[in-house]
C-alpha cells in the first residue's frame, strides 16, 4: 500500500539490534560471494526440483518452462497517461473493479458510479482496492488454463470514494459498507473464445469475506488468554479479517491471505501507563481519525475491548474450491504487519512459508511445518500450518544469514520476558524477534521463490528514508542506503538449497533508482535497463522471469527524487541476465499489485489498487474524478481499483 504510508513507514522499533554501519558499498560485490549468482540462476532454474504445482497435482503434467534466456517484448516508457500500457502486442483488459456483483445468484447488484450502493449491496460486490491475487484452476488438480477461480485481496477503503459523502460525519450505514468493502473475494473466471476473461455470474464459488465474516483462530494462540474477548470467551473465533495486503498458497489449493495494517482502524485512548505492546510496538494511535470504526463499533476502541486487536495481524487459509468452508487464522505464522506468505517445499517435504513485516525496521520470517506436506491426499494438509517452528532472519555482514528460532524457552524467550507460553510469544511476535536480534529491514513487501530451485529467494525492501536518521538504525550490509528513498531487492540461497535449512548466503539483487541523478544513494546499481523505485510486488514465474511492481506513494510519484518517472509501473527481469525491463505503466494516482499467472502462462492478472488517490491519500467527495477516472473513463463517476488480465495478441507467453 501506499495508503498510510505514513503509518507504513513510522517506526515502532526502538529495539538495539544491529545495523553494521560501517559496512556500505561493498555489497554489491556479495554476488561474487555466492559463487557467480548468474551462472547458478540459470542452473538454478531448471534443475528438476519438483515444482508446488507439480507436487499438488498427480493427475496433470504442468505446462514445461520455457527455459526463457531474454525477455521478448519492448520496454514501455515512463507514463502519465490515465491508463494502463502494456508492450506493443499485448492487451490489458479489465475483469473485475470495486463494485460489479461478485456473481451470487439471485443477489447481484449492479455497481452505481455515485457509490449509492448500500451496505448489504456492497456485501455481494467487489471489495475496494485491491491487492494479492492467485488464480486457482477449476477443477482442482487439473492445469486448466481457461477456467479457474480467482482469489482477490481488498486491503482498505478511500473514505472519500466509498460513499456519497465521502469522510464525513460517521454513521452506522457507512461503517457497515466499509466493513463490507475489505476482505477478499473468491470469483470464478472463465476465457472467452477471443482471449478475453469475464467473470461467470451466477457461480456457486462466488463469495466474500469481509469484515464481519466468521473466521477460525487456530494454532497455539487459539484459546489464548489474550485472545479472548466479552464476544467470544473461547478466544476461537474472529468477526472478519481486514488490511489484507499480499498474499500466499498452498500446494493443497488453499489461497493464505495476509493482515497487515490491522492497527489502523484500532484507537487506544487510555492512559499512557495502560499502554502495551500494541502501542508501543504494533503503533496503535490514540485516536483513528481516518476510518472513524470505532464511533460506531466499541469493538474497535481498546479502552474498551483490549484484546480485539490481538485477533488481528495473522494470515488467513481460504479453500476456495469449498465455498461452505471458514476461513482459519494460522497463529503459527505469527502476528505481525504481514506483508505476504509464500510458499516452498523443503527437501523433506515440509511446508516453509516467508514472511515480510512491512514497516520500517521491521523483519523478515519464515514459517517451517513440523507435519509433510501430502501430495495425495489434500485433507490430510489442512491443519499443516497449525503447528511448525517460526524463524526471523538475520543478515551478516559477511554475506551469510541465520534463521534465530522463535520458540518459547528457547533464544532468551522465556516467561520472565514476557513470552510464557507460545501463544503469547505469538501474539507479540515482533518483540520475541527484537529478543533474538533480528535484522532491521527497509520494509520487506514481496518474497518471492524460484519453482524451479525452491531454496533461492528474492525480496523487495521497498524504501526507508529513515534509514539513518537521527536516533534511527544507520546503514547495514542488506539495508546500505541512508535516506534510502528508491529501494533495493535482496536475493539469497538457503543452505543445500533447502528451504528449510537455518543458514543462508545472501546478497543484494539491485538497488533501484535512477542513473540521472547526481545523488548516490538515488542511483540504481547492480543491474542494466530501466531506472524504477519502491519495488513491492514481486513474483518468479514458472519460466524463470521475475515480475517487480512498484508502490510508490502517492506524495511522492513523479516528483521530488521522482520527478520524470510518471506512474507506478511493472517490470520484468531474467535474473541471470542482469537486465530490468519496464512492462507496464499504470493509471494516474495507482499502484500495481497482485500478481498471478494461468498454468500456461498465457495470461497474466494483475491489480490496480487506488487510481486516482491524491497526495494526501483521501479523495474529495465533491471531485472524485480529479486525478483519475480509470477504468470507467467519462461515463463513470469515480476511479474504481480493479483487475486486469494481460495476454498477447498472438496468444503467446507472457514476456517472451
Ligand atoms: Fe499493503 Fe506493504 O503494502
Ligand atoms: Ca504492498
Ligand atoms: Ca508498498
């Protein structure tokens, strides 16, 4: 998001843990350290480890890699223009934005551009601003790439856009269509002869989760006292999950979904010796002046129910294929500003899921499974993510990286620290990782792991200018820049290639930037082609090319340090090539987000969250096409986030 990045980039960690200031520049260099990173990529890639998709699926071959040595399209220039750009012989069209019927029969209320839409109507329509996306092929177990069903996350809401009168005095009605406007939802999709996608309506898979939906907490936090609450004494069941930035999957064809920004629609107006860990630590402001919920719901308001708060901040397991199935929060994952959860399988055949916190100096974690994963029988996964060990990463200085283990008992993480019990240690996951000394990262967004070679990894560290800043972490061997206001993307090995393995070599991918600039910690570094910044999305395709969205916020796009660079923007690079290429633009005011593919790679989905937000991120109700008027164009009323699905004239695959 770049909404709230305010809040995104405030800083909750106070914590002493290191920073290696001394260390800068060199880091670059970390590729020879790896051995030649551009030779073993290419080995890398295509080295017979069995893919997720070969894994859960016995009855279908997936499609075989391309093998991609180049990219095949084009760069597109920087834009400005209210529109997205694909390379010439491609087409983008849009598929589903904030408010078309999500397709449940007999309820599917059409959009009305002046966001009279009410509440209950909102309920069955399509969430605003959307964010992690996977596509699920129908049926399950089979590399359908015509029909499938498609998981969308819907982060927040722009006050000023979701209702008629914008952010104006709060009152029941409103609240309750902005609870029925985040979550996710579950469409099902289908091609059309020509190529183009729509959204079958009536589907029997079509559904919502909001705010308000019934959602399981399992795992060792379940039943915890701090989970408990006046409305739910067993501590085991949440009303909605919200914030829903990036997202993850299983190889069993369940879509994780991820809580990220939860404190910002919680106040904590008591007394500052009352304050906890989730003021002091998760930045949980005195009053919430943006969203307003708790003017109308106390369950929002920690002086009145302290422990809501902690039923948020995990990630959520959906069976989209099961539209009767709950939801699940996995506390196991632990509770954080989780950015996105991807998988991998180990050698062993035990699920391991990486985790970004994104805020500023926050962590990077992952989750390893004590159970197997079971290729045969799907079921026998469904409680996989409930129990595991949980890791947070620290990067050496020297181009090594350890795995420290989040266990209660284990590391100093005992009782008289504050973590009796794993559940507790859960809920204030971010502490038991200050404990272990972690390293403070630039705000870890996207992880992403190579099919083909599931022990290698990237990460985009979208940005932290306060890197560096007074009383601030200074520079660090995986964070080297001072007012780092571009970004970078970390690339590392775990050990014997193993997603499991608690050691890692790492080095830097790139620094993003420009090469126009006369400030050093401005230019890009580490690779040739196209100058970008604040790298967020990021996804490794089955044919070994790495997709790179970027989020820059708002205030910042195409002035300042950006002047010149237009929208936000997607790019593409072979990582054993060294090149970044520029593949898309977006509309004015957006950021690009979501990213998934059909098994055949012939189509590729990504979303458009907020065209047409303003400097000051809240639109004016009484202008809402000020900025942009994308997807509708003049007959709509207001910009809508949506859906577009991207394929090539000629049917080809994407990026070759
Ligand atoms: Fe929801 Fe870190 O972006
Ligand atoms: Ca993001
Ligand atoms: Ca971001």
């Amino acid at each position: 998001m770049s909404h709230f990045s305010k809040q995104d980039e405030l800083v909750s960690n106070e914590s002493a843990n290191p920073t290696f200031s001394q260390l800068i520049e060199a880091r670059l260099s970390r590729r020879q350290l790896l051995g030649g990173s551009a030779a073993a990529t290419l080995t890398g890639l295509f080295g017979g480890m069995s893919s997720l998709a070969e894994a859960a699926s016995k009855t279908a071959k997936p499609p075989m890699p391309m093998k991609l040595t180049a990219l095949g399209f084009t760069s597109v220039p920087f834009s400005t223009e209210d529109r997205v750009i694909v390379p010439q012989g491609y087409v983008a069209e849009v598929i589903y934005a904030w408010g078309d019927p999500v397709g449940i029969a007999g309820n599917m209320p059409a959009f009305k551009s002046d966001a009279s839409n009410t509440a209950e109507e909102q309920a069955v329509q399509a969430g605003m601003h959307h964010d992690g996306m996977r596509f699920f092929p129908l049926p399950f177990g089979k590399e359908d790439s015509t029909r499938g069903l498609l998981c969308v996350n819907h982060e927040y809401t722009d006050p000023g856009l979701l209702t008629t009168d914008g952010n104006g005095k709060m009152t029941e009605a409103k609240y309750r269509k902005a609870i029925a406007a985040v979550g996710m939802s579950i469409i099902e999709i289908e091609r059309q002869k020509n190529g183009s996608w729509s959204v079958v309506r009536p589907s029997r898979y079509a559904r919502r989760i909001t705010a308000d939906t019934p959602i399981a907490l399992s795992g060792p936090a379940a039943g915890h006292d701090l989970v408990k609450t006046a409305a739910d004494p067993t501590g085991r069941e949440v009303l909605g999950t919200l914030q829903n930035c990036a997202n993850g999957w299983t190889p069993w064809g369940t879509y994780l979904t991820c809580e990220e920004n939860f404190d910002l629609v919680f106040c904590d107006n008591s007394q500052a010796s009352d304050h906890d860990f989730n003021v002091k630590r998760y930045g949980v402001a005195a009053e919430e002046k943006l969203n307003k919920w708790a003017e109308i719901d106390l369950r929002w308001d920690r002086q009145i129910h302290r422990n809501e708060i902690n039923r948020f901040g995990w990630v959520v397991e959906v069976d989209p294929y099961d539209p009767e199935s709950k939801p699940v929060k996995r506390t196991a994952l632990g509770r954080f500003k989780h950015e996105g959860a991807t998988p991998a399988v180990a050698k062993d055949g035990r699920l391991v899921i990486y985790m970004g916190d994104d805020q500023r100096f926050e962590y990077i974690y992952k989750f390893v499974s004590a159970g197997k994963f079971n290729p045969k029988d799907r079921k026998a996964n469904r409680d996989l993510l409930d129990s595991g060990t949980l890791f947070v990463a620290r990067f050496n200085e020297d181009g090594t990286g350890e795995w420290r283990e989040l266990t209660q008992g284990k590391n100093g993480l005992t009782a008289d620290k504050g973590f009796a019990s794993q559940g507790e240690l859960l809920v204030k996951t971010r502490l038991a990782a200050d404990v272990v000394g972690a390293t403070k990262m630039d705000r870890c967004e996207w992880i992403a792991v190579n099919p083909h070679n599931q022990g290698e990894l990237y990460a985009t560290l979208t940005n932290n200018s306060q890197r560096g800043a007074d009383g601030k972490a200074g520079p660090d061997a995986a964070n080297p820049r001072k007012n780092n206001l571009f970004g970078q993307i970390l690339h590392w090995l775990e050990a014997d290639a193993d997603p499991a393995a608690t050691t890692f070599k790492w080095d830097l991918f790139a620094k993003a930037g420009r090469p126009d600039t006369d400030k050093e910690e401005h230019r890009n570094a580490g690779y040739k082609g196209d100058a970008f910044g604040s790298p967020d999305g990021l996804y490794h395709d089955h044919n070994g090319v790495l997709w790179i969205q970027t989020d820059i916020s708002t205030s910042t796009l195409n002035t300042k340090e950006y002047a010149g660079m237009g929208h936000n923007m997607m790019l593409a690079t072979i990582p054993a090539t060294g090149e970044i290429r520029r593949f898309l633009t977006g509309p004015a005011g957006c950021e690009i987000t979501g990213i998934s593919f059909t098994p055949d790679h012939k189509t590729m989905f990504i979303n458009i969250q907020h065209p047409g937000e303003p400097a000051n991120e809240l639109s004016d109700p009484a202008k809402p096409k000020a900025i942009s008027s994308w997807p509708d164009g003049a007959a709509g009323g207001r910009p809508r986030s949506g859906t577009v699905a991207i394929r090539r004239l000629d049917g080809g695959i994407i990026g070759s």
